[in-house]
DNA sequence: TGCCTGATTGCCT
DNA sequence: GGCAATCAGGCAA
C-alpha cells in the first residue's frame, strides 16, 4: 500500500463539523466489495449539527436510528428515508455530539462500470448526482450504519491520494436543499465548476 | 394506536 | 414541474 493511499484518520473526523464537511470535498470514498473496488471523489457535503439546527436527525437527542451520530467521529451514519432511499453520513466532532456530514455527490473515479450495473443508468453523470444515487453505485447499505471508516473496505483517501485532482480544490459554499428547516445556514459545500455535484446552487 | 412528514428519486405530463 | 412510492420517527389523542 502507497503511502499516499492511507485512509483519513479519527483526527481528521474530531473537529468542527462545517471544517470536516469541508475539508471532504476532493478527498475520495472507497469502497472495496466481492464485486470490485468503486472510487469516488466527494464534490458536494452538508453539514448537520447538534446545536441550533432543526433540520439534523439529531436535533430531538439520540434514538435508536440516529444513534451513530452521537458515537465516536470517523463512523458511518447509513440512514433509511422516504420509504425506498438511502443516505450515506460521516459522522464528525468528539464522542457525544451528535453531527455528522452528510455526502451528496461525488465524481465517479474507478469502478464506474460496477457502479453503472447497480444503478441501471449509463450516464456517468448519473451514477452518483444526489444521496441516494451514490449510496446505491457504491453498494453501501444499512450494514454500513456505525463501521469504522477509518479502515477497512470502506475508507476515505486523501486528496491527492490518486495522483489526479486539485490538492487545494476551489470550495464554494450554499445552503442546504431538501430540507424545509435551517434553509438560511451555509452548510453546504460544493466542489467549484463540478458537473457531478446533484443541484447547482 | 394512528396520522403526518421527510436530509429523494424517477417517471409522467 | 408535479407526483407517487413507501417506512421510520415524532407527536397528538
């Protein structure tokens, strides 16, 4: 293993949580199943906080579902919505708060012939424009909920870490979409110019 | 116990 | 641009 290609560690994930959903965007999610390896490059985020945002699962404290976001950062938080979907959350900040970054598109990398066959769409800019699009070409699903991201067959790599892609990319921020509360906070973050990124702001 | 809403997508008009 | 699909959590009764 490339020293370039270790995975993002618990420090990366245990700081402010707009710093980390930041910070993702032009790193790289890895997934590696009995099918293949898909690689993709994050270009969009939103953060969800524990305080002052009614919009984030955890607003109302823990239950059961959301559980994962108030454990260690540097774990997946798979959550099931809109009877039929699927979203894909890093969970962020010390041990006890409930935030986490929620992943909302990302540019197909490597594996997009796998990622293609899950999805039952062509267009690379198909695969994984929106939450529950990249979930299914990566082949995440609820078994996700709470794994270590920080090694193992789903990780996050560095930017850079392929050699390809801005080391310092251009990050433009917005606020989030599909939401009907917390719409006036910034939290969202976008990979600048992107095509891959599921609504322009 | 039951009704309503939602961090969405894809198909239809 | 509208709307159905379809389920878990939250809240009212």
């Amino acid at each position: 293993m490339r020293s370039g290609t270790a995975a993002l560690d618990r420090d990366f994930y245990a700081r402010r949580t707009p710093t980390v959903a930041r910070a993702l965007i032009g790193t790289f999610l890895v997934h590696d199943t009995p099918e293949g390896r898909c690689v993709g490059r994050i270009v969009e985020t939103e953060a969800y906080l524990a305080d002052g945002d009614p919009a984030s699962h955890s607003h109302r404290g823990p239950t059961p579902r959301n559980a994962p976001m108030f454990g260690p950062p540097g774990h997946a938080y798979v959550y099931f919505t809109y009877g039929m979907h699927h979203c894909f959350n890093l969970v962020t900040a010390a041990e006890g708060v409930g935030e986490a970054v929620l992943v909302r598109a990302l540019e197909p990398v490597e594996g997009s012939e796998l990622m293609a066959a899950r999805r039952g769409r062509e267009s690379e800019r198909e695969l994984c424009s929106g939450p529950a699009k990249l979930v299914q070409a990566m082949g995440i699903d609820r078994s996700d909920d709470g794994r270590d991201v920080t090694s193992g067959r789903l990780v996050v790599w560095p930017r850079g870490a392929l050699g390809t892609g801005p080391r310092r990319p251009r990050v433009v921020t917005a606020t989030r979409v599909g939401i009907r509360q917390g719409t006036e906070l910034e939290l969202r973050f976008l990979l600048a110019g992107s095509k891959f990124v599921s609504a322009r702001p």
